[in-house]
C-alpha cells in the first residue's frame, strides 16, 4: 500500500516570490510520481510526474519537482510565481499502471 | 479531441434516494477510473475499469454504491440509497491501456446528500 502526506494544507505566497509544495510518500516498492493541479472550477491537470530517468522534473509553466528515493519526497518548486498559479496542488502515487493515491492537497494563493 | 465529461456537474438529493452519475472518458482511453473527494479529505480511489471489466474495486465503499461499464465506453456509478457521508466530489479519469498512466480526468460531479 501506498501513502501520500502533503505538509502545507495552505501555502500564501507573494507574486514574483519562490515556493515549495512539499510532498513525502510511503511505499514498499517502486511508485511514479505526479503533481495535479486543480485551477477553480476546474478539473484535475496534470502538472508534471517522474517515471523514470532524470530524478528532476519540469513542467512547461516553470514548474519543477525532484524525485528524492532516499527521503521519498517529491516537492514541488517554482522559483518566482505568478497571479494565475493561485490553485490546489494534489501530489499522486501510482505503483503501476492503475490507481493514483493522493496527498490532501495544498491550496496555492499567490497575493499581488 | 474531447476531454472527460462527467454528468451531471451538480446534484443534490435527500437522504435514501437514488442518484445516477454518468462519465465519458477520452475516446479510445481503455482504462477508466472513480475516485471521490469528501470535503477536507483528500481525493480517494474507487474503482478501475479496464474496458468493460472491474480491474480493482477495492475503494469501493459498500454496496450502496455500483458502478458499470457496458461496453467499454462511458460509465456510471449509482448510489442507492444516498446517506449523509456520499456527499463530495465524483471524478472520472481515463487513460490509455498501454503508456505511462496519465489519468486525464474529468471536471468532476459535487453531489450533495440532505
């Protein structure tokens, strides 16, 4: 079995300043690793995941998330955000092609 | 190419009656899965299809709640009778059979029990 713990259920941030969406993970064998984010009234979106390969990971909105086995953590980094990154960011585990356990997700607001 | 549909996008029920959630995967997408979100809880996963047939139901919660797939293509989840606790958000995700897992999913269903 799987688990997923988000540390930060509410993550304030000023726009243009950097954040961390942090994201730990249990697991007794191999998982892939996902960050979802979910824009206000909107569905689930995937933002970026690691399979495989390179343990660092980026999206193409400046995301980035790095895969550490060691600490099993997978948090997520932007290094300057903007108004529109204001979301809820679910981290997800998969270990197979089937269903994803998710965090409890962090509430993103990114204030002017 | 479409995304995830799910209906209806809203619904709200008194306790012991029947609701009827229907989702549309991406055409084509094989795999398709329920998960549900209980406010302030995180999402939970309910069950996978792999076309037609049951692959995992293990996060079914009891058997108030069935679920089909004829077919292979869309599905529903049916909820008979709806107590207090079903109220929360139903998401659909579908995925290829083969690839990497992306689970692309739906805008969701926010049922409300009275």
């Amino acid at each position: 079995a799987q688990s997923v713990t988000q540390l930060d259920s509410q993550v304030p941030v000023f726009e243009e300043a950097p954040v961390e969406l942090r994201c730990n993970y249990s697991s007794s064998v191999s998982v892939y690793l996902f960050w979802y984010v979910q824009y206000p009234n909107q569905g689930l979106q995937l933002l970026l995941k690691y399979l495989s390969g390179s343990t660092l990971v980026e999206s193409i909105n400046g995301f980035e998330a790095e895969f550490n086995k060691s600490q099993t953590s997978f948090h997520l980094r932007k290094p300057s955000v903007h108004i529109s990154d204001t979301a809820e960011y679910f981290c997800a585990v998969s270990a197979s092609y089937g269903k994803l356990t998710f965090g409890q997700g962090t509430i993103l607001t990114v204030h002017p | 190419e479409a995304g995830v549909t799910q209906f209806p996008s809203h619904s709200v029920i008194e306790k012991g009656q029947t609701v009827t959630l229907r989702c549309d995967p991406i055409s084509g997408h094989d795999n398709l899965y329920w998960y549900r979100r209980v406010m302030g809880k995180e999402i939970k996963f309910l069950l996978h299809f792999v076309k037609e047939s049951k692959q995992d139901e293990s996060g079914m919660p009891n058997n108030r709640f069935l679920a089909e797939r004829t077919g292979g293509t869309y599905s529903t989840l049916k909820v008979q009778p709806a107590e207090l606790e079903d109220s929360g958000v139903y998401f659909c995700a579908s995925s290829h059979l083969s690839g990497n897992n992306e689970q692309f999913f739906g805008p969701g269903t926010r049922l409300t029990v009275l």
